[in-house]
C-alpha cells in the first residue's frame, strides 16, 4: 500500500506557482532535518520488508493525472520488484521537493524545468533524469465573452490572474506580441492558489494558466463556454518546456546510480502500463489518493496517456527522454525573462543516462 502524507487539501496547482514555493524552498537550502510530517529518507517503518531500501518520493502538489504512473508502479508492486519500498509524500508549506532533494530529505521529487534551473543558480544540487509529459500541456483558460481565443493577440487588453512570476508575464507578452497585440495592454494581478473557474466566472480576471488534462478538463466538465488557448500550439512564438520532470540530487545519484536506476525502471513500467491501460492507472491512482474526484480522474488519465510517452528521433514510446534543444531554447527563454543571469545552471541540470534502454 502507498504511503502518503498529505500537506495539503487543495487540487493540483498550475506549474506555474512552482517559484513561489522555490522562494520559500530556497530559504531551507542551508538547514538540516527533515521536511515537517515528511519524516528522513531512509527512516524505518513498521511492518517494512527489510529487505528493500526505503525511498522517499516527494511530489509537485497534491495527487493528480501527471502521477498515475506513479502511483499504478507502487500499487503494483513494481518498486518493490526492483528492490524499492516507496513512500510518496506532498510538499510541505515551508518546503518543496527541489529544496528537500538537494538537502538529501528526499531521494527523488517531482518539479518542473522553470524552478530547476533557478534551483541550481542558487546552488542547489538537483538534476533532472526523466519528464513525465515530453510535451508542455499548460494552457491558458477563459470564459466565452472575456474576449479570449485560440489566437494569441486576444491576450491583449485581458486581465490574467497569476502568481506575479516573471515566467508568466513573460510568456503572456511573447505571445501577445507573437500574435501582433499590444503586450503592455494586459493587465497582471496576483491570485494565489484559488478555485480558477470561479474567479473566471465571478469577473475577476479573464485569463488564467492551467494544466489542460487537469484543471481545464474540470471546467470544461462543469461548463460549455470555457475557452483554452494551448501553449503547445505557438511553439513559434514561445519554447516548450519540460513540466513535470523526477529529479534527484546530483552527487547522491552518482554514488549510488543503481538506486537511480531501479527507480526510473519501475517508474517507466508503470507509465507504459498506464499508457496501455489508463483504466488501470486511474485505478491505482484512486487507490493511492481516494480524495480525489473520481470522474475526473478517469477523465484526465485518459487524457494523459497517450502523452507520457516520446517521439522524439530514434526514441519512439520510450518513457522520460529529454532533448537538448528544448533544455537550451527554454534556459535562454528564462535569461530573456530575467529569471536567469546567464545559461550556466543548464550544464549538468538533466540527463537521460539513468533511464532504462529503449
């Protein structure tokens, strides 16, 4: 049975609130101990196998869509196969996984490329080693009337809801400008984590930046006048990112890169069994998370299936593989964004050498 502790109550969060917890993250990067109610990797637990290592997993946000690979491998007995007694834990209020992986109170987290690389220009020894999507499925989503469409220059003159992260304001204007609207007409105001329908549908600002296969497909679910506008679709305009990514601490995977690997195969297994059978990955991830709504579950694993796996050249259906292109197009993205002073934390911030053979 997975071992969750729970942080929080809230639904999945955009990726975009990611520096903002990396901020907090980033004020521990010089502490010791352990994440509060996360308990030190490593530590034993009653009834445990003693025969396979413990391993701590800490999450972006709450259980969703993105981690049913996760949570089918567990339920399934894939970790243990490869040695591995996993506990998955939520990030704390004063700590993220890019913070408790570089201070070793975790053996691995899920984060995304716009909080690693700011991650290791602050020193923090993390690196990437697999993406759980190959392909950005953020998107930015309004209501019919707001004036939002799938065209970028209708951004232009809208009121987008955000975190107040250079990222966002960044994206917002390159696609605006993409588009041929005015970028200085957009007005941005901070929302925090809230119920982004209902700010959409109280007027509270016309747009704002979801996961589609997740918060989206709830709107989309409850309403017939919701209106998406896919990063995914202006690459022309905008880089693709990495998000989410696993990542782990640098210098510990080194010395014991076998860890690593097991990990990341039992991990793949679990997103290519998902992929083939999504009913099953919903499943398990409701097994693993019962809080969660279940139509929506069934829904977004579904959605997300068919999108864990790569195309990339040479790479077909092979789970977790990156590509330098999109690492370096995004870096120089964050040094345009002034989220970076230079492309420096990208060497050594990814690497698909611990991913299982194709």
């Amino acid at each position: 049975m997975t071992r969750t502790s729970s942080f929080s109550t809230h639904a999945a969060r955009s990726s975009t609130a990611a520096i903002a917890l990396l901020s907090a993250g980033l004020l521990l990067a010089g502490c010791s101990g352990a994440a509060s109610g996360a308990g030190s990797a490593g530590s034993g637990t009653a009834g445990t196998d003693s025969d396979l290592q413990q391993v701590t997993l800490m999450l972006n946000w709450t259980p969703n869509a993105h981690h049913a690979g996760i949570y089918y491998a567990e339920q399934n007995g894939l970790y243990a196969d490869a040695g591995i007694d996993l506990e998955i834990i939520e990030p704390g209020a004063d700590i993220g996984a890019d913070a408790a992986v570089a201070e070793g109170q975790v053996e691995f987290g899920i984060s995304q490329a716009e909080s690693v690389l700011p991650a290791r220009a602050a020193g923090m020894d993390i690196e990437a080693i697999a993406t759980l999507l190959p392909v950005n499925d953020s998107v930015l989503m309004g209501l019919e009337g707001t004036g939002l469409t799938e065209d970028p220059a209708s951004l232009a003159g809208l009121t987008y809801g955000g975190y107040g992260g250079a990222l966002e304001t960044e994206i917002m204007s390159e696609l605006a400008t993409c588009g041929g609207g005015d970028p200085d007409s957009i007005e941005f105001i901070d929302i925090g984590n809230v119920d982004y329908l209902a700010g959409l549908a109280q007027d509270r600002f016309d747009v704002t930046w979801v996961f589609g296969g997740w918060d989206a497909l709830r709107a989309q679910s409850e309403r017939d006048d919701v209106v998406i506008l896919p990063l995914s679709a202006h690459e022309e305009c905008i880089p693709n990112w990495y998000t989410p990514v696993i990542v782990g601490n640098g210098e510990a995977m080194a010395a014991d890169p076998e860890l690593t690997r097991a990990f990341l195969d039992a991990t793949s297994q679990g997103y290519e069994a998902v992929a083939a059978d999504p009913d099953a990955g919903a499943e398990a991830l409701l097994a693993g998370a019962p809080e969660l709504d279940e139509t929506l579950v069934r829904d977004a694993v579904a959605y997300y299936a068919p999108l864990f796996q790569t195309d990339a050249a040479g790479e077909a259906d092979r789970f977790g593989q990156m590509e330098e292109p999109v690492w370096t197009r995004f870096t120089e993205f964050l040094v345009q964004a002034g989220m970076l002073d230079d492309t420096a934390p990208l060497e050594g911030a990814w690497t698909n050498d611990y991913l299982p053979a194709a």
